[in-house]
C-alpha cells in the first residue's frame, strides 16, 4: 500500500505535494460519511422501491438489509481498528488473502466507483429533470438536457472535489443538511393523514419470503459503499478510532432510519397508487395526498437533486483517493497519483473518476434513450460490483480473528450473515432478473473485473518500479 505522504515521484511541480495527514475531525468525517449517502433521497426512495417488491410487509426487508450491513460493517471495523491505510477494503483485504484478492478487490471497487459516480449523476438528472418538466421542459429527461446537466453538476462536483476536504465536508454536509427537513416534513404529513395502519403491516398474513428477499436487496442497494470513508484513514485524526465509527454511522443511523420511514409512509404509497403509476415521484406524489399542494411536490425534486449532489462530492472524494492508492502501487497509471501542492487534492484522479462517471450516464442515456431507463441500468451494476470485496472482507474478518486466536463469536457470527447476505444480492438477481437491459449487468460484471484485471497487469508490467509498496502500519488496539 502507498504511504499518503511520499511525495510523488518525476520532475513536475506537484513533487513535494501530499495529502494532508490527520486533517480532517471525528464530526467532519463522520458528517463526511452521512451526508455522501443522501439521507433525503433515502428516505424519498427506500419505501417505494421496497414496498414495491416486498409489499405491505416492507419494514421487514428494510429492517433485514440494515441488519445485513451492520454486519459487513461489522467485519470492515475489524480491520480499520488495526490498520490505517488509503485504499478502503483493497487495502484490508490483502492482509488476509494476498495479492489475488487484492487485484480483486481493486477491480471490483474502481468500476464500482466509476458507477456510483454515474448512477448519482443520473439521480441528479433525473430530480432536476423532473422539475424542468414542472416548469415546461417537454425533453428534461432525454439526452440533450440530461448531458447538460450531468456536464454541470459533474464540473461542479469535481471543482469543490479540487478545492480540498474541507471545500468538500463543508458544502456535502451543507447541502444534506438543508434537503433533509422538506422530505421529514412528507412523511410526517403523509402518516398523519392516513394513519399507520399497523395492524397490516404487522400482520404476517401477506409475508412472502421471496419478496422479502427481493426487498432486502433493493434496501441495501442504497447503503453500498457506506465503507468509502475508510479511503480517507490517513487524512483523519485518530483514523482508528473514528474511522470505524464513521463506518458504522451509515448502516446504523441511516439503515435504522429506513425502516421507520417505510413504517410511516407504506400506508400514503398505498393511498397514492393512481399517483405513483402515473410517473409522479413518490415523495411528490405523498405531498399531494398528504394536502401539501402542488409546490411542495415541485420543490421536492429540486431538494432531492441539490440532496444528490451532496452525496456525488463524497463520492468523487472517495473514488480518486481509491485511484490514488492503486496509482501508487503501481497497477493504475502514475500520474493518477498526483496530489496538487496547495489544494493537497488528487486533481488528476478527480478529474479522471469525473470524466469516467460522464462517459458511463451519458452512454447509457443515449442507449436507453431517457435518464429514468439509464439509472434502472446502472443502479443493479453498483450493487454486484460491491458484492465481492464485501463477501472477501467479512470473510477475511474471520480469518484475521482465526489467525490472532482470539474468542470473537458474536463477529464471526456476524460476519457469517453479511457475507451470505451480501451474496444474496447478486444471487437474486440472477434467479429473479430485472427487466432488460437491467438484467445483463449479472454478466455485465463479470466482463468488466476480467477487463480491469488485464489493465492492472499490463501497467504493472510496463512499470515495475513505479510505486513502492508499504504495509499498513498494524495496531495492537483494543476492541471497543
């Protein structure tokens, strides 16, 4: 693994330039954390889609999928509690098993950068889309005004990116924090109006196990990556005490959260069907049966699109340092490495994960032929990309606990549970595929890790020496 403050090697300016060690606080990575995973937009979201393939019962699934990435953070704090190092699970992982899952993982994760980056770009295009259509943009969703927007929101990520961590935590957290009161007060107002109804969504009667399985896999699909924040151990106080926590704070603040919102707001997705099958967004559609009035709904999708751009600020921050670390160790390109000597930001890998981000929305867009279509595309592709390194991590948590012969079974239990959860997600969605195109990406997947393994051998061949590789620096520390 790369230490963070060799300076990059070669002849140009960026020489003596390097990430600023123990920058950033507990709250700001913390705040960081939260904030990449756009708790509006969750709380917008997670209950239609679940409700959508689990029904009545949706709380169950949603309450299983958190349950399930709890448990993966579980196994990821096991390792960041002992080392400190850039490259989130790549790091951690070769640890265990060795340079193969290493290579692995490192596959795995950049496409699954690259995509994350392109699906909220996509979310962002879809929000601001669908309220350009409110004000008369009869094409708001199709390829034109999409690449226009993707073209602004991703220079405008990808500058505050530039501008450092703190540019980054500063506005991310900002924006997250002003989206997150107008989808609260939907809820709300949709509960009170129709009420809970909690005798059938606690009753079993219509319990479908397969469902629920589905349900669980589409709750968890807006909690993948939550790990991210461990490629910023090495900008981060005391990283191996806060990085944990900020790990955990995702699945358990926001995966707890999801569950009480589908709770609140089953009962108004019901009430709203007409709605919600017209193509009226289901925190538009919840404001409008929950009297609310019409600018609510409207300003909803302005709120979840400025909401969205938050969480691509983290995502673009967390991509080019993951770029950065395999930069530095010799199977990316050296200049993916450089660090810019005022703003000590990896400009090079930010502009490069940004750019891959927009050629990926924008491709599908154009092949799709609407943003909605493109994101349905995209959105299976994040998932099963981030199915391997979390199966090889909660696995690898046993085997680390196994090899220091410690008596850990409440982790290895949990452990257990993650990976078979995790696994499920790309199981399910073999057996019971999406609609096409969708529905390829099971295969899709595949085809990209083979094609990003041979990239990493070729530029590990044609630079042998281009990096030196340092162990992450291991720490008898004691379980909290």
């Amino acid at each position: 693994m790369t230490n963070p403050s060799t300076p990059t090697p070669g002849g140009d300016p960026t020489t003596e330039a390097h990430l600023e060690t123990g920058r950033l606080g507990r709250a700001s990575l913390v705040s960081l954390s939260l904030a990449s995973f756009f708790p509006a937009v969750g709380i917008a979201l997670v209950p239609l889609l679940v409700f959508s393939t689990a029904g009545t019962n949706a709380w169950q699934a949603s309450l299983l999928s958190t349950i399930a990435v709890i448990c993966v953070g579980r196994a990821v704090t096991a390792f960041a509690r002992r080392y400190v190092a850039t490259g989130s699970l790549y790091s951690y992982i070769g640890e265990v098993f060795g340079p193969w899952a290493r290579y692995l993982t490192a596959a795995a994760l950049l496409a699954g950068f690259i995509a994350a980056i392109g699906a909220l770009a996509a979310v962002v295009g879809i929000f601001a889309g669908s309220f350009l259509l409110s004000h008369g943009v009869d094409n708001a969703l199709s390829f034109g005004p999409q690449l226009a927007i993707f073209l602004i929101a991703l220079a405008l990520a990808a500058a505050i990116a530039y501008r450092g961590l703190d540019t980054s935590v500063w506005i991310a957290v900002t924006l997250a924090v002003l989206s997150f009161p107008l989808v609260l007060v939907i809820t709300v107002a949709s509960a009170a109006k129709t009420g809970l109804d909690l005798a059938d969504q606690f009753s079993l009667s219509e319990f479908s196990l397969s469902g629920t399985l589905q349900g669980m896999a589409v709750g968890a699909a807006f909690l993948v990556g939550f790990e991210s924040c461990t490629a910023l151990a090495a900008e981060t106080r005391n990283p191996r005490r806060n990085v944990p926590l900020a790990v955990m704070s995702v699945p358990v603040l926001l995966g707890g959260l999801f569950p009480l919102v589908t709770v609140l707001q089953v009962p108004g997705l019901q009430a709203a069907s007409a709605e919600l099958e017209a193509g009226m967004s289901a925190p538009a559609a919840l404001a409008l049966h929950a009297g609310l009035g019409s600018g609510v709904a409207t300003a909803s999708d302005l709120v979840l699109a400025v909401a969205t751009f938050a969480a691509l600020i983290g995502f673009i921050n967390y991509g080019a340092r993951f770029a950065m670390t395999l930069a530095g160790d010799g199977i990316l390109p050296a200049p993916l490495g450089k660090i810019h000597p005022r703003h000590h930001s990896p400009f090079v890998s930010i502009a490069v994960m940004s750019v891959a981000g927009l050629v990926l929305v924008a491709a599908l867009v154009f092949t799709a032929g609407d943003v909605v279509s493109a994101y349905y595309t995209v959105a299976p592709l994040v998932v099963y990309l981030w199915v391997l390194p979390y199966v090889l991590i909660t696995i690898g948590a046993i085997v680390l606990t196994v090899r220091a012969h410690e008596s850990r079974p409440f982790l290895i239990g949990t452990s257990v549970f993650g990976a078979v959860a995790t696994a499920w997600m790309y199981i399910n969605g073999v057996i019971n595929p999406p609609p096409s195109p969708a529905n390829a990406m099971s295969w899709v997947v595949l085809i990209v890790l083979v094609v990003l393994l041979a990239v990493f051998a070729i530029t590990k061949r044609r630079a042998p020496s281009a990096a030196v590789e340092v162990a992450p620096q291991p720490a008898a520390v004691e379980e909290v």
